[in-house]
C-alpha cells in the first residue's frame, strides 16, 4: 500500500496544539486496529494516516522543513506537467511594464474573497506594478488603471510573466507559484491553509498577512517585500531548485513500480 501526500500540510500534526483532542483521535485509531487484531503494542505505534511501505510526499524537504523522515517517505517534489488551458488572455496587456503580480484564492474560495480583492486592488493602485486578480469582475467594480480583473487566467501560462503571487495558501497554487521561484503573499483562509502559510514563512519564501483583516495598507507592505526583499526571493528560488531535482510525477512512478514486486513477493 502507499499514501499519497497531497498536501504537505499532511506532515504537520495540526492535533500536537490540541493535546487532548491529540489523545482522545490517537485513542480512536488504536481501537480500531485492534478491534481489526493488530497487536496493542503495534496499534500504538501506526499512524493510520500514513502507509508503512510507502509515502509519496508531492513536496521537499526544504520546504516541509523538518528532518528524521523514514525511509519510506519519498520527497518527489510537486506534480506540474504541461497541461492543455485555452482559456483566453490579453498576453499584450503585459507589455506595460513590471513587475507583474498575480492575486487569485483558487477555485473555491473565490466567493468569499470580495473584500479580500477589493483591498489588494487598491494596495496595486498605490504601487508601481500591474497586478492581476483572479475573481468575477463584478466582485472588483472599480479596479484600477493597472489593475486586470479576470474570471479565469491560463494560471501556468502566465506564471514565468509574474513577479510574485498573492494567495489563500492553497497546496497547488503555492507549489505552483515556488516552482517558478516567485515569492508568496499568503492569506489562508482554512483546511490545510494554515500550515501550508507556516512552512511558506518558515522557508523565507514570501510573507503571511490576515486574510479577513489585511487592508490596503497591510497588502501593499506584504507585495513590496515579496518584490523587493532579496532575502524572499532568494528563499522562494531555493524552493524552486529543491522542487527542479525532486523528480515530480515521474520519481512518484518510480517508486511506486518499486514498491509493487515488493508487494507481490510477499
């Protein structure tokens, strides 16, 4: 068997803050293997979210951060391959000149985000860059003159035009935006956001701000580091060197075409 660790968020225990709610889940998943006739001692040491033959892990070390993983934990890096996207864009409105920021809270949390793109619109207006938001023109009805507002963008297209990106913290769009070393303004909003933010931070790859209380003001200062802070960039592109060597989807086949005989021998 193998897990698949999606979300690197996976390998921070969000229960360690929680200590009782901690002891009371590990307490749950020790009934149920035993109730299935693992040995107590076994069932005390299993963690049931993770395989003991293989983890394939879509990240790396340098950005989970951390160290002492198993053996069998397999740091392939993320998943980006060339995909097919004929969503339109106005490619000729980058001609404007730089820097190029890009603003989206992914698929799902868009709907949420008016406030969040109405502030982030006017932190563009009062810098010397172009931005591009990600969200229903009407959410953002007075964007300014160097403002874009798109419902869709050719995101993988477009991110070797950016500068940097600003977003909820999700998974794909952070290994996205660090694997064309582009530092982050992250504002997670919940699910695995929040770790993921926290080795972002952690990685000195970009900065965190409050998704429901960041103004103007707030995301203004948080895009001018992550454009001009060289400390930002040069740990986004670290992220971006350890994502280049770690193989992606093909290291992921690998080790799973290893894992099989294995299995089978058994």
């Amino acid at each position: 068997s193998a897990t698949s660790a999606t979300t690197s968020a996976l390998l921070d225990d969000p229960m360690e803050l929680i200590p009782r709610v901690k002891e009371w889940d590990d307490g749950l998943q020790r009934d149920v293997l035993r109730s299935a006739g693992v040995a107590p001692r076994v069932a005390a040491s299993v963690d049931l979210r993770f395989s003991p033959e293989l983890v394939l892990v879509f990240s790396t070390p340098a950005f989970v951060g951390g160290g002492g993983y198993p053996d069998h934990f397999a740091f392939v890096g993320p998943a980006i391959g060339g995909r097919p996207d004929a969503t339109p864009f106005p490619w000729d409105w980058l001609a404007g000149g730089g820097p190029h920021v890009l603003v989206s809270l992914g698929t799902l949390n868009w709907h949420n985000g008016g406030r969040f793109f109405a502030a982030a619109a006017s932190a563009l207006g009062a810098m010397d860059a172009r931005g591009i938001i990600v969200a229903p023109p009407e959410l953002v009805p007075a964007a300014p003159p160097n403002v874009l507002v798109r419902p869709r963008v050719p995101q993988l297209a477009l991110l070797p035009h950016m500068d940097a990106v600003v977003c909820h913290g999700g998974h794909n769009t952070v290994c996205e935006a660090l694997a064309h070393g582009l530092p982050l303004v992250v504002a997670p909003i919940r699910d695995d956001q929040p770790a993921i933010a926290a080795q972002v931070e952690a990685a000195r790859a970009g900065v965190r701000v409050r998704f429901r209380r960041a103004g103007p003001d707030d995301l203004r200062v948080a895009m001018e580091a992550a454009l001009g802070d060289r400390a930002l960039r040069a740990g986004a592109d670290r992220i971006r060197q350890s994502f280049a060597a770690a193989g992606g989807a093909a290291h992921a086949a690998a080790r799973l075409d290893q894992l099989v005989p294995a299995v089978s021998r058994r």
